[in-house]
C-alpha cells in the first residue's frame, strides 16, 4: 500500500534508507581484549589500546570477524574474503585517538536483501547495500557538573556493525518492518541482543520527499533513533517537515537532524558530512582482512533455521495460518516455546493456546516468556488434559489463570480442587431436571417453537455443574430430554 503525504501543492512520496548500527555480541572488544559487555563503573574496562595510548597496535578479534560473517550470510548477502579497515578521522571529546577504525572501500559483507512483512500482509523486499566493521566510540557525559564533562571510555573499541538498506522503504511502516525483522535476524544469530534500550541497535534514518516518478531530492539524516516506534514517528515527522519546507519555497538542506519525541519535532545536529570530509585512508595498523573461504563455508554450514524458513515450517509442518506463524517465529524463545507445546499434539490449537490466553498473561503481568510462570511443558500438559476428556474447555481457561497465579502444573490444580469433568450422565440428567424445573417459562417458550432458547438452557446447567459438566453429554442429553 502506497504512503502518500498530500501537501498544499499535491501529493509527496517518501524516501526511507536506514543505516542500522548493531553491537556485536562478543566477549572482548574490536580491537582489544577489554570486555564488551554492558554496563560497570565509568572506564572499568578500558585497554590502552581503547584509550589511544602512544604505541599501542590494534589486534582484530576473530570471534567479531566471525559474527559479521554470520550476519551476512543471515541476509544472504555477499561475503568479500578481502576487506580492509581505514581511519575515519573527526574530532569527538569521546574519541581520543582522534579517528575512527572503520570500512570504507572495501566492507566485509557486500549486497544482501531483507524481506519484510506488512500489516495487510503483503511482502517487499528491501535491499541491503553493505556490511562494515567499526568500532564504537565512548560516551561524553555532560549532567554529571554544573562546569566539566565527563568522558567514559567502557564503550570505545566495542565491535559495531553498520548496515546499510538501499533508499527502497517508502512508508513509515515499512522502516519500522525493516528494523523489526533486521533485529529478529540478528537474535537469531546471536550476533546482536538487538537492546535498543541499552544502546546495542540504533539507527541512523535517511528520509527524503519526492514527487512521483522525480529523481531523489536531498535527504536528511536523523541520528541515533532507539526505538522502532521512534523509527517511524521520526519518519513521519520529518517527511512533513521537507513538504512544508519545498512548498514554501524553500530548499531542504543535507543535514544530520536529533528527533525529539517529546516535541514531536526534528531538529538540526550539524550539516552532513561527505566522505571526503572524514579524509578516510587505510589504516597503517592493520593489513587487509583475508578470510579462508572453507572457514566460511563452514560458518555458513553452522547457521541456525532463520525466521523466514522457519515460519514456512511451521505453516507446512503444523498446519498453522501464515500470520500465526509469523506472531510465533517473531522471537527465538517464542518460536521454541510453541514447538515444545505444539510437539504431538493438537497444533492448531496449541498456537490458540500461545498466541491468545498465554501472551496475554504475559502482557497482564509484565512478565515476559523467560520468567513466565507457565512453563511450555505446563501448557501442554492444560491441552492434553483437554484432549484426554479430563477436563473441558471452560475449566481449562479456569485452570490456566490458576498456573498464571501459582505456576503449578495443570493436573496437580484439577485434582487440588476437583475440576475433573463430570461424565455421569445421571448427574447430568439431573442438572437438566433442576434447570426445566427452575424455568417453567423458558421451557413453554421453548416448546412453543422459540429453538434460541437451546443455548439458554445449556448455559444454565453447566452453571449448575459448576462448569464441569462435559459439553458434548449435556448437549445430547438436553436434545433427548426437551424431544420427549
């Protein structure tokens, strides 16, 4: 579905490319053996390497070599067996050596593709220009003193990948699609943890406007985007921004711009600078990176069933619809937890299971699938209890909120408080005598030719049963007692 901004003077087309920076998941940083984990006290882990001493050689982690292999041959892209690392020379108070070790000529992983899913369910695929190795800066911190900064180098050397799309996003919705599934793609390799509230996936965002058919006309860069629901408020908000700049007459000036979420507004960073103005050159340091094609073969043979092949799976294998599928395979932990539940059983209704009442336990509660208090072998242990006649659907919902609250297994609540389903067919015809009884009225009416009045009577005694009577005996019990 095409996204169209009607302006003053007619219709405006957008213009989205992302460049996606995405921390590599690793022990150690880039080009140090400091840690790269998250978190610790300001320049805990800082090697002398991080903090540019004089004479301290950088040496390249293979494991983070590795990873930006992986994620490449995640998104089927090229993987260049010759790559080389320049210095991206800026001045930042957070970086001391005054350049960034970044690839510029020559990127590890070249073109590649993501297909990304829309909410009418339509498919596009969005093309995936290159992938680079650099190294992450530090953090200035300018709250911590009313008159000095402070500079933490824990997160300088910190191995990043940038990714970059093609300008091929045209909505709103399709830069949010595309960042969602690049960071399901990368879960699954466990190459990124895709933590955008800690900083470990940030996207730069490049819009633009057009009119139909026109060559691209400038664009702007919104920097250091947290949030996918950030992604496409800052999209929307600076797309208008351009028409309104264009139809006053104006000129959209290339620029990098900060989106503010409060204000709902972008605003100017600094003027973009062209690649010219970093005086990238190759880095004296380091020899170009020469990757042994069996080694990545042998990564490539070692890849994990990625969310695009595993949804088809799961549509094929258990029968599930297509958009199912897609809300189960969404996350790793999801997808892991439905086969547990789904494995021997009733498929259909395990995804019913997972996609309804145990999603919306973990939304109710705050909790999440990791920490949830009913365990995939718990819930499928709820359907076979269903399956096997023990109990029925109605008391099953009860059941499960008591698994929720206590995160006991199923059979141990149903024989704790006697919800086994009710067979008995005497007690049944008992219940329905109490029910006509009770109901003189409905039952004239009933017999009078008002059939609607069937369903009345079935609510009422599974009522008087407490919910356990078993459906299928109460409904032909019901239909003998009221045909005599």
């Amino acid at each position: 579905m095409s996204y169209i901004i009607e302006g003053k003077t007619g219709p405006w087309e957008l213009v989205i490319g992302l460049e996606v920076h995405a921390q590599v998941v690793s022990e150690a940083k880039l080009f140090s053996g400091a840690s790269a984990t998250y978190g610790g006290a300001p320049n805990s882990k800082v090697s002398l390497v991080d903090a540019a001493f004089p004479g301290m050689l950088p040496v390249i982690n293979r494991v983070c070599v590795a990873q930006a292999v992986r994620t490449g041959l995640g998104l089927e892209a090229y993987v260049n067996l010759v790559s080389s690392f320049d210095r991206k020379n800026y001045f930042y108070a957070d970086l001391p050596a005054g350049y960034q070790i970044s690839q510029f000529t020559r990127p590890i992983v070249g073109a590649g593709k993501i297909e990304i899913e829309l909410g009418d369910g339509s498919r596009r695929e969005i093309g995936v220009t290159r992938l680079h190795l650099e190294q992450d800066a530090g953090k200035s911190m300018h709250d911590q003193s009313p008159t000095r900064s402070y500079i933490d180098l824990n997160r300088a050397g910190v191995a990043l990948m940038e990714i970059v799309s093609e300008p091929d996003m045209r909505s709103p919705e399709e830069a949010g699609a595309y960042v969602r599934k690049l960071r399901t793609i990368l879960r699954y390799l466990g190459t990124c943890d895709g933590n955008m509230e800690e900083g470990s996936m940030r996207a730069d965002v490049n819009v633009s406007v057009r009119r139909h058919g026109e060559p691209f006309r400038t664009r702007c860069e919104i920097k250091n985007v947290n949030s996918i629901r950030f992604v496409t408020q800052a999209v929307e908000v600076e797309a208008r921004r351009q028409v309104e700049v264009w139809e006053s007459g104006g000129t959209v000036e290339q620029e990098t711009r900060l989106f503010d979420p409060q204000r709902g507004e972008t605003r100017s960073m600094r003027s973009k600078e062209d690649a010219h103005d970093y005086r990238y050159f190759p880095d004296p340091d380091l020899l170009p990176l020469v990757l042994d094609e069996d080694w990545v073969a042998a990564l490539k043979a070692d890849l994990p069933e990625l969310p695009d092949a595993k949804r088809a799976r799961f549509v094929s294998q258990y029968g599930i619809p297509p958009y199912d599928a897609a809300v189960l395979v969404a996350e790793q932990a999801t997808a892991d937890f439905y086969e547990t539940v789904a494995t021997g059983r009733d498929a259909r209704l395990a995804s019913n299971w997972v996609i309804g009442d145990f999603f919306a336990a973990l939304n109710r509660t705050g909790r999440t699938i990791l920490d949830s208090p009913v365990t995939a072998p718990n819930l499928g242990g709820l359907i076979d209890l269903m399956s096997d006649g023990t109990i029925n659907g109605r008391i099953a919902k009860d059941v499960f909120e008591m698994m929720v609250e206590t995160g006991d297994a199923p059979a141990d609540i149903v024989e704790r408080k006697g919800l086994r389903q009710v067979v008995d067919t005497g007690a049944i015809d008992a219940a329905i005598e109490t029910v006509l009884a009770n109901n003189p009225d409905k039952l004239a009416e009933y017999l009078g030719g008002k059939d609607k009045l069937f369903g009345f009577f079935v609510g009422q005694v599974m009522k008087g049963m407490g919910g356990k009577g078993n459906p299928g005996l109460v409904n032909e019990a019901l239909q003998c007692r009221l045909a005599t």
